[in-house]
C-alpha cells in the first residue's frame, strides 16, 4: 500500500513492481532554490533487456510532493536528456521538483496540477 511514510522508493515499488523497480536508479540534483530527487531508468546494455518491456513512456512529475503535469518545455528536456543516453528505450521517471514556495503557483487550474513556474526559463537553464 502507498503510503506518505514510506520512503520514495518504498512508494514506487508498491506501484510498478519489483521487475521495472529493479531498473531504476536513485536519481538527485541541486541548484540553487531547487532540489530534484526521484528515480529514473537506468542505462541498459545493449541486447541486456527486451527493450519493448519498458516500451512506455512513464514520467511522474511532483512539485514539493505535489503531483502535478510538468510543463512540457520541462517535461521534454527530462526525455531528452535521457534519449542521448538510452536512445531505444523511454524513460520510467518519477521526479520530486523541490522549489521554494514563492517560485511557483498551482492556482493555475481547478485540480492543481498545472503549475506556473516563475523564471522558468532561468530553472531550464
């Protein structure tokens, strides 16, 4: 069962299963007013795995825990970065976007999974 308490990676091992959670690496970063952390797929040999098991795109995207769609400028950069290293496979990413509260708005739309990130085109870079 999913559970708040649980550590990230306890949570997503609930979700998608021990065969496509043993493809994933512990992923973090840090720039200033912003802290990333999640899992991603990690680099597969070539011949090592039948690539169309991981076939589909799944990307899951939290703004200070918060479920959210991730700006597709965002959203791309994540697949591409990727793609340069694993250019047969999509990714499985679950991202937790840390940012300080005054850095964003979620009161963009009713469910409050579209956000507004200001500056977003200085956190991009």
């Amino acid at each position: 069962m999913v559970s708040p308490d649980k550590a990230l990676g306890e949570n997503i091992l609930c979700v998608i299963g021990k065969p496509k959670f043993s493809q994933l690496i512990e992923f973090k970063a840090e720039v200033p007013k912003v802290k990333i952390n999640g899992y991603v797929t990690k680099s597969v040999p070539s011949g090592s795995m039948n690539p169309s098991k991981l076939n589909k795109e799944q990307v899951f995207f939290y703004l200070n825990k918060r479920p959210i769609d991730m700006p597709r400028k965002f959203k791309n950069i994540f697949t591409e970065i990727y793609k340069q290293y694993n250019p047969s496979m999509n990714p499985i990413l679950v991202l937790n976007i840390d940012v300080e509260d005054n850095n964003y708005d979620i009161n963009v739309s009713p469910d409050k999974r579209e956000v507004f990130i200001k500056n977003e085109d200085e956190v991009i870079d």
